[in-house]
C-alpha cells in the first residue's frame, strides 16, 4: 500500500506542473498587412507576365522555390524557373489571377487561387487561352518579405498536344 503513494505523489506534482505552466503560444494569424503584401506581389507577377518580363516575374520566388507545373518534371531554384520561363517562346497577351483564399500563420502562408491566360505560341497558328488553378506556399524571409517557396498549379482542361487539330 505505501508503494502507491510515490506514484501518486508523483503523477500529482507533475500534473500541477503541467497544469501550472502558461499555454502554448498559437503563432498568429496574418495581418491585413501580410494579406495586402502578398496580394501586392501576386498583381506584380501578372504585370510582369503581360509584359513577358520573365526577371520580374520570377521576383515572387523564393530562391530555392520548388515548383511542380504542368507537363514538366519538379523545377528548384527562381534562376530555373526564369530560363524555363523564357524557353518557352511565348508571347502573354492576357493574365489574370483571383485569388481566392489567403490563409496562414506566422510566417508561413498559403495561397489558393485561379488563373486564365493567352498566349500566342511561336508556330502556332492561333493563340492559346488556357483557365486553370494553382496553390502557392509563401514564406516570409528574415527581412519581412514575403516568397513563394512551392507552388503547383494545372490547366481546367487537358492541354492541346503538338499537331493535334483539337481546338479549345
């Protein structure tokens, strides 16, 4: 019978200790700021890609961004997404995003959204319009600033193979 009392006595110091200490701080949500902030930078992507500015596009990532797009193996690093970017022989006629959920914590965001583009595609005899979706993961950095770190999006329809006479 005595055995049990130090396990007793234990178990009941230590829930008190527990029970003593403040609660876990919950990181806070993102201010209107961070929201804004990042809403800022999204409008800057878009003006970028309407002015086929690949270098200013590719501001919005974070240097070692990964980036998982359509028809394309996994793509690491801004400098890589920017040569891919500018490979593709494309000219932006029209981009939009709209954002449709920002939601995050501390220093750490999501972004989920739609977007619709055209674009006329060297060789190709009329431009290409495409609609789709995209998730985003932003980071802040250490200066405040807020990055894309991953990002994966795809098209609402399949895309048009090479040579095929399928219109959208």
């Amino acid at each position: 019978m005595f055995t049990r009392y130090p396990v007793v006595a234990a178990l009941a110091i230590g829930l008190t200790i527990v029970a003593c200490q403040p609660p876990a701080q919950e990181a806070g949500a993102l201010s209107d700021e961070d929201v804004a902030a990042i809403r800022v930078k999204t409008d800057a992507f878009v003006q970028a890609a309407l002015a086929n500015d690949w270098a200013t596009a590719a501001e919005i990532y974070s240097e070692d961004v990964v980036l998982m797009l359509l028809g394309v193996p996994v793509m690491e690093g801004r400098a890589t997404w920017q040569a891919w970017a500018a490979s593709l022989n494309v000219t932006v006629t029209q981009y939009s995003i709209e954002i449709q959920e920002v939601d995050g914590r501390a220093d750490l965001a999501f972004v989920r959204g739609r977007f619709s583009e055209s674009l006329v595609v060297e060789g190709a005899p009329e431009p290409v319009s495409d609609t789709g979706k995209y998730l985003q993961i932003w980071r802040r950095g250490s200066d405040g600033s807020w990055l894309v770190a991953l990002e994966i999006w795809n098209l609402d329809e399949p895309p048009i193979e090479a040579g095929s006479e399928t219109q959208r």
